[in-house]
C-alpha cells in the first residue's frame, strides 16, 4: 500500500517513502524519493530534495538550485523553478523554495494546486560553489473517485427483475476495479453472476477525470429476501477500498395465495415430469425477453467541433430479431431519423435507408455491435460518435426507440437532452503603449471569444492577487452562434510591479479549469525631473571657487549616468561628485544630485557648461553660460519677426552690456566670411555702475543660398583672452521646385536638324539640384554642375536646355527631363514627343508637339533615375462597398520592377493570406500587379491588409484599411 502524507490547506509536506543517494560531484550530494511522490488533484504538495556534504548553515549567495520537469507527453526537461545567488525565478506559477530551509540543507520544491499534466519526473540540480550534483523524483497525481449507489433499499416481488446501478465518478487514473457482492443469511461475501453484471465503459470528463456505471440485474426469489448487495471500488489513490451497500426485500406476488397454492399442487403432482422439461426448454431458449436498456451514458455535455462519445447498452433480450432507431430533435424544429439499425442485417450490408441517413447527418456517427450470451440472450452494445456545433446541436434531443416482440406496450423510448458549449479563446493580452511610465495610466486589453454560452466568469490577477478594476464590452454574438467580448484592465503602474504578471482569466461557470492569456511587466521608466543648473556663488569671479549644481529627482529605475561638457571638452569623473538625497520609500523613486567645482580664469567668461543625465536611453541636457564678474556679457539672439521666409527683411539682435572700458569690437560673419554691410550698433550707454551696454543689430534678407547658413556675432574686448562668440542657425524651410513643360525649338525639326529643348526650374531651395536628360531609357546629358540665379521671390531659378540632333529613327520618340531636388526628396519628370517634319501621324495633327505624360512624386517612387529609389506600392479595394462576412478582392500596383526574382505575401493583421492571390506584369507600363480575394469575418468592422514585396535586395510593404459596412 503507498504510503500518503497528511495534506495541508497552504502548504503540503512532502509524501512519505524511501531515500536515496545519487549523482556525487565534488563534495555535495543530493537526496530524494525513490518511491513516487503521489498527489491529489488540485492540492499542494511539496517534493522533497536534501543538500548533504556541507556545514549548516549554507551560504545561499553562493548556491544555485534548478528543478526542472519532464512528463510522459515530452521528451524536452521544462524549468519550473531558478534559485542563484538570492535570487528567485519561478517558471510555473506558485512554485518556491523557502531560503530559510534552503540554508539548513532542504532545497524541496513546493507546487500548488497540482494537476493531471505535471505528473512525471522532476530533476534537482545543486550547486554549491564549487560542487554540483542532482537527482531526480517522480509526481503522480490522482484523483480519489465518489461512490454511489442506488437504490440502497430494494423492494421487488418475487420473480421480478430489477436494477442496482453503481456509479463511480470523478477519478484519475482511468484504471479502477468494480466487485460486486452478496452477502445472505446463509453465506458471507458470495460472488454474484457475471451474467447478471454490466459495467459500462468509463467516460472522461473535461477536467480530465473519469466517470463508470456499473449494473447489477435482480430476479430474487422470497428466500433473497433480507440480502446485502455490495458495491466495492479498489483505485490506487485509495488506502482501502470504497464500499457502499444496499438491502434487498423480496415481497410475494398479488393474488389469492391459499388457491393458487392448490392449483399448483395439483398441477405438478400429475404433470410434474413433462412440465419440469417443457419449462426448462421454453425458459432457456424460447421465453420471450424484454431488453433490459441503459441508454446514453457518458458526457452530454459536449464541446463545440470536438469529438464526445455516447454509449447505449441493450441487454439480456429474445429473440434475436431487435429494431434499433435513433432520432433528433433540433430546437424550434420536427424530430428527424438520423439512424436506423436491424439485428437481422448485423451480418449482411447495411440498409439503404440507413446509408442515406449516414450521408445526410455527417455530425453523427454509430457503431452497433451484436452478440449472444451464455444463458441464451442477446446484447447490442451502440457507440456514438458525435462532433457538435452550438448552432444545430445546443438543447436538441436526441432521442433511441427500441423495437421488440417482447415489448408489449409497443416500442421503448428514451431521450436525453444535448448541451453544447465552447470553451473560451483567449487572444494575447496588448498592451496600450510600448514605454511603459510609472505612474502614468496603462491599459491592457484582452479579446475572448468563440465562446457558448455567453456567460462566463472572467477575473484579472496580478500573480495570485485578485484586480477588480476591469471593464468588459457586451456579448456580442458571432454568425456562427458563438460570443465574443473585450475586457480591458487599466492601472496605474509602481516600481514594485516590475516583474509581475498580469493574467486574464476566464471560464464557465461550471467548468473547473480557467483559460488564461498572461503579460508580464518587465520593464518600468519614469524619466526624471532635472533641474536647472545652479551656481554658488550667483555671481563668480575670477581666481575663486565655483559650484555648479544640478539635482535629478523622481525617476525609476536607478541605473543613470551623468556628464559634465565644458563647451564640447566632457570633464573627467574625477572633477564630478554625486550625491544620493534620500529617496522616497512609499514610491521607490530615485533622487541624486550632481556637482562640479572650477576655478574659472579670464578664458571661461561666457563658456557654457552642460550637464547631460542619460536615463533609460533618453537624453536630458541643462546648459549655464558662465558669466565672470567685471566682463562683458552678450545675450540673444531676438529675432524679428520669428518667422523667417524667403525674400522678406529680418534681423537678429544681441545685447552687449557690462563692460568697461568702453572701447569693444563687433564681428559679423555668415560661415567664415566677414559680413561688411547690414549691420547696425546703438550708441554705447552708460549704467550707475559706470558700466557700458548696447544693442547690436543684423539685417538681411534671406534667399535660397542663404539656407542653412551659420551667423556669427563676435564680440572683442581688452578685458577677454578671447572673443565672446555666439552662433545662430538660418532656419530656412526647404522648398521644392517647379518645373515647366518642355519647349522645342524649332517644334518640327528636320532629320539631322538640331533642336534644343529647355524645361525652366523655378522657385526651390536649396539650390541643390539634379537635372538629366533622357531619350526613352539612354541618358543624354545631365547636368552636375548648376549655378542657379535668385529670383525677386528669394528662392533659385534655373534653366536647363538639352541640344540634339535626331535621327529618322528617333520619330516619336520620348524625350524626358528629370529633375531631382536632395533636400526635399522631390522628383519630377516631364516628357515630350519629337515629331519630325515630312512623317505622316496616325492623328492628322502635325503641327504641335505633345506632352505624353507628366510625373511628380518623391524621390521613393520607383524608376530608374540619377539616384536609386524604392518602388512604391499602392493598394485599391476593387470590390464596391465591402461588407462583412462576404469576399472582398484588393489589388496593389508595384512600380518600376517585375514579378522575375520577387516574392509577393498579403497578410491580414498578423496573419498571413495563404489564397487567392494572383500576380501579373504590366505590358503598357514598367510594373506589375498583385491581388488577392479573401472572405471577411461576420463581425469584423474594419481590418489592416498589408502587401510585402521581397526582391534580391530589399523589402518594401504598404498597409491598407480595410471598411466593411
């Protein structure tokens, strides 16, 4: 007999057995059960693993514990637990160690709420540094069965028959032994017929259990009267066997005792012989017998699209012949045949009529078996397969009528009703954002769908903790009969979640077991708040101590890195101190400070010193002109007005103030070239310091050559070592430009006659540009060097012309110009048909010269050009006002390359589209086309299609909404 611990409602002590040692490395060893370690289902248990070899107590940051788990279903080991150096990780929800036990040798594993599929071997390894070792135990996971049986007390008359039904329920392993016995007054514990015996087979449950019913068929006589009929059940997570017990009363028939008892005299005394023959032939082969029916037993409550099973048994009958019929009754609808069976053509091919019903109810399957018994009647032993859908099969009733001579009463009907559900699906869980802030709202999301009926139980955890802040969208229900809803949980993260996992649960409400969808919270971010730079003292001098200050506060996690910038020198960690200010312990946020102490001489007035603070690959930067006392300081620049555009004034304005004496120069320059014109400076003014200030001035009016222009105002005093220098950007827009049509002259040259077309480029900057000339494909001319003129606008004008000469050949050929401008990405290109004179037209029209076709776009629109550009995909629904549940057809040009050496995939959302997709080169243009046609869900509002097209060299895709009405 195994053996079994006590179990306890927290924590289970680890099951009694035998000990062994195993695997010795170095100077440790590792102990566990050699006999199985045996569980029941959904209780906690622990397993045990003992650290001997080294003294008590051991240090745990130089251990390391890992279990591991291999089951009967793999052949891969699975991590279930990690212990390094403190540190815990657990792979399966609930599982420990605990350290306090860990350091006095015991390194034994608890699981909560153990089920079915953990059962199998689990490897501890140990590793005290240096020594290694590990052994491995074995989990079975039962689940103890309930015993009933029915009715405990019997009252039938003599000669009559009745049932005693056993039913086992709710057990694990499926391997399980029903005896029955009979205990009389005269004999103890006599076994019973196995004739009289019936015992179904056993149907799984969905959590994984068993279920089994077993029969026991009475016709006592008054002698019977008084006995004990015992069920007793023997399973191997029982101690002892489960016994249950019912007594039988045999009453005598109704009718005149004393006359009958002398007519029977009378009888048997004259023909006792010739009646006793003629009873025993007529009762073993001709008795006519009723079957005795047990009728649909295992699961009614079935799954959606899954396979159950249904058993009917049909017993103890004669004759032989027995007319078997099953029926169906969907909802709101007539009863239907569904299957007919025969004894009489058990041997010889099926019926016509049952073929047919074969055909016409694929959802059902039967298999009817046949077969004699020792004491001269017949059995039919029926199995139905059934695979169930929620729309036809959900509280149908399915329903057997039984056809025999010996059914007076005409034909024996029984029914059962049919329960279909489908079990939730759950989608993974989304998270609302990708950076993840501390204490700012996030929102995670959940679909559950494909589920019957349309209450569930749903529940969000946070590792074991119940959350209550979820919200849930109504039911909706699907064309197919099935439900679908959102449910969203929205919380507001601390420090302390990171690590944690979130789960959404859900599950009806009589199932046993949740679906779940998990995300775990892995990295938190809250940036700190940096303040400005400080300086003590407020006003510095030169030759005495300087501290710059700046403090970073409320930022998670800790890990951050500070640098100080002189200009562009970073000063050595050696002249940067940081300070920790006491952090926040309700909120697990950090504070720091930083400092820097200098001792400024001449040549630091007006350095700027920074302070960057890198956090979590973001970057915050504080500057702090350095204003020495007794020098000159320049503040600015004002601009006026704010806005800069081409072609109209504007200034900029520094202010120089504090000096003495009074003698300064200013300097302008437009990137190293002096600026000698435009510039204005205020008379010098006089403070009650005895101090000088003033304004300086710059006027300009920018053009396109003026783009992205570097200014320079420098200031020279005999007080500064070196020049105060202060540097401003012309932000310029960049524009893109226009290009005209192509002129010809003359418009209908002769063969051989040179015609010079131009195409006028007006109105960009930069003045950064491309122009190439092409006939068809060739390349003619193209211009490298351009200097182009500045219009009254402010903004490049430019000419480009190409000289040629045509051949007769060259009759209606294209002539191109394309241009390409760097700085907005623009390309354009426009085309010209050359008409030569004395050449007849299929148009009659002679005298004009026609542009074929003009083209602008950015520089990723595909055609082969002075530079390299991607082809550009654009997408089209075909099919006029999509709906949902119908097909829908797409289709996406490609421009520029053909479908030679490329692959074309369309998916929906993230899944791909695997049919229906077609592509076709274009003949009139450079390119190809690609559909696909696919059918829409019924519940589907709107959906993102993207098309990937995959050449030798690149990927390039192009996403399209979808709308569905």
């Amino acid at each position: 007999m195994t053996c079994l611990c006590p179990r306890a409602a927290a924590a289970a002590t680890p099951l009694c057995s035998q000990q062994r040692v195993v695997e010795k490395q170095g100077t440790i060893t590792v102990r566990m059960k050699t006999k199985p370690v045996i569980a029941s289902l959904n209780d906690n248990t622990s397993i045990a693993c003992q650290i001997h070899g080294y003294d008590i107590p051991l240090d745990s940051s130089k251990m390391g514990v890992t279990w591991s788990r291999k089951t009967s279903n793999t052949d891969k080991e699975e991590t279930l637990f990690q212990f390094l150096a403190g540190n815990s990780t657990s792979y399966r929800l609930g599982t420990s160690i605990s350290k306090d036990e860990l350091i006095r040798g015991n390194a034994s594993l608890f699981l909560p709420k153990v089920q079915f599929k953990e059962a199998g071997t689990y490897r501890c390894k140990v590793t005290v540094t240096p020594s290694a070792a590990e052994d491995t135990g074995v989990l079975e996971v039962v689940a103890q069965p309930v015993v009933n049986l029915f009715p405990e007390e019997v009252t039938i008359e003599s000669d009559k028959e009745k049932t005693l039904s056993c039913e086992v329920k709710n057990f694990y392993p499926n391997s399980l032994n029903i005896r029955w016995v009979k205990v009389s007054k005269k004999h103890q514990d006599s076994g019973v017929a196995g004739e009289d015996i019936c015992t179904g087979t056993s149907v799984e449950n969905e959590d994984g259990t068993f279920n089994v019913i077993s029969k026991l068929r009475l016709q006592p006589s008054l002698q019977d009267s008084g006995n004990v009929y015992r069920c007793i059940v023997s399973h191997k997570s029982l101690q002892d066997n489960l016994l249950v017990t019912a007594t039988l009363t045999v009453t005598a028939p109704k009718s005149d005792v004393g006359t009958l008892a002398g007519i029977c005299v009378g009888t048997i005394l004259l023909c006792i012989f010739t009646t006793a023959v003629v009873a025993f032939i007529y009762k073993k082969y001709l008795k006519r017998i009723p079957p005795n029916i047990i009728a649909f037993t295992g699961n009614v409550e079935m799954k959606h699209l899954e396979d159950s099973v249904l058993y009917c048994q049909i017993s103890g009958f004669r004759p032989k012949c027995i007319m078997v019929d099953f029926f169906l009754k969907k909802h709101q609808q007539e009863k239907e045949k569904i299957y007919s069976w025969k004894s009489i053509q058990q041997d010889t091919k099926q019926s016509s009529e049952g073929t047919a019903l074969l055909e016409k109810f694929r959802d059902f399957q039967f298999q009817l078996n046949l077969q004699s018994r020792d004491n001269g009647t017949f059995e039919v032993s029926c199995t139905i397969h059934v695979r169930p859908n929620v729309h036809e099969h959900d509280n149908a009733e399915l329903s057997l009528e039984i056809s025999h001579e010996a059914l007076q009463r005409g034909p024996t009907i029984r029914t059962t009703l049919l329960k279909v559900r489908a079990e939730p699906d759950l989608d993974p869980v989304l998270c609302s954002t990708d950076e993840l802030k501390l204490d700012e709202p996030l929102t995670l999301t959940c679909r559950i769908h494909s589920f019957f009926p349309k209450t569930i139980e749903l529940q969000w955890c946070k590792d074991e903790q119940a959350l209550e802040e979820s919200i849930t969208s109504e039911e909706t229900k699907r064309s197919d009969g099935l439900f679908f809803y959102t449910t969203n949980l929205t919380f507001v993260p601390k420090a302390e979640d990171v690590g944690k996992r979130f789960t959404c649960r859900a599950k009806h409400r009589h199932s046993h077991l949740y679906k779940e969808s998990s995300w775990q919270l892995e990295n938190l971010v809250l940036n700190p708040q940096v303040s400005e730079i400080v300086c003590d003292p407020s006003i510095p001098e030169v030759g005495k101590s300087v501290t710059l200050s700046c403090t970073m506060t409320n930022y998670y996690p800790a890990e951050c890195q500070v640098r100080w910038i002189r200009d562009f020198e970073e000063l050595g960690n050696a002249a940067v101190r940081m300070q920790d200010i006491q952090p926040n312990t309700a909120t697990n946020l950090h504070h720091k400070a930083s400092y820097i102490t200098i001792m400024p001489q001449p040549e630091d007035h007006a350095v700027t010193y920074f302070m960057e603070v890198t956090h979590c690959s973001r970057t915050i930067r504080k500057a702090y002109p350095l204003m020495l006392k007794g020098f000159p300081k320049v503040t600015g620049p004002v601009f006026h007005p704010n806005d800069m555009k081409y072609g109209d004034p504007f200034s900029v304005t520094y202010e120089v103030m504090d000096f003495y004496p009074k003698d300064f120069q200013v300097q302008w320059l437009k990137e190293e070239d002096e600026i000698r014109s435009g510039s204005i400076m205020e008379d010098l003014k006089q403070d009650s310091k005895g101090c000088f200030h003033t304004s300086c001035k710059f006027d300009l009016t920018p053009t396109a050559l003026d783009y992205g222009k570097k200014i320079v105002f420098r200031v020279k005093h005999e007080t500064l070592t070196q020049p105060i220098t202060k540097y401003m950007f012309l932000k310029l827009p960049a524009k893109s430009p226009t290009v005209s049509e192509i002129r010809a002259t003359p418009a209908r040259p002769n063969v051989d006659e040179t015609i010079c077309l131009e195409a006028s480029i007006s109105d960009f900057a930069p003045k950064d540009i491309k122009v190439a000339w092409y006939k068809d494909w060739m390349k003619l001319q193209e211009d490298n060097t351009l200097n182009p003129q500045i219009a009254r606008n402010g903004l490049c004008f430019y000419v480009s012309k190409l000289q040629f000469s045509p051949k007769a050949s060259d009759n209606k050929t294209s002539l191109r110009c394309e241009v390409i401008h760097l700085a907005t990405h623009c390309f354009i290109e426009k085309f010209f048909e050359l008409k030569l004179r004395d050449f007849s037209t299929s148009t009659g029209d002679l005298s004009t010269l026609t542009t074929n076709q003009n083209h602008e776009g950015s520089l990723t629109n595909p055609r082969s050009s002075i530079l390299e550009r991607a082809p550009t995909l654009t997408i089209q629904c075909l099919t006029n006002n999509p709906k949902a549940g119908e097909n829908v057809t797409l289709q996406c040009f490609i421009y520029g390359i053909s479908t030679d050496n490329t692959y074309v995939s369309w998916y929906k959302g993230r899944y791909p589209i695997e049919e229906g997709i077609e592509n076709t080169d274009c003949e009139d243009k450079p390119g190809f086309t690609t559909s696909v046609n696919f059918k829409t869900k019924g519940d589907e509002k709107e959906c993102k299609i993207r098309c990937e097209v995959v050449t030798e060299d690149e990927t390039f895709e192009e996403t399209y909404t979808l709308k569905l009405g």
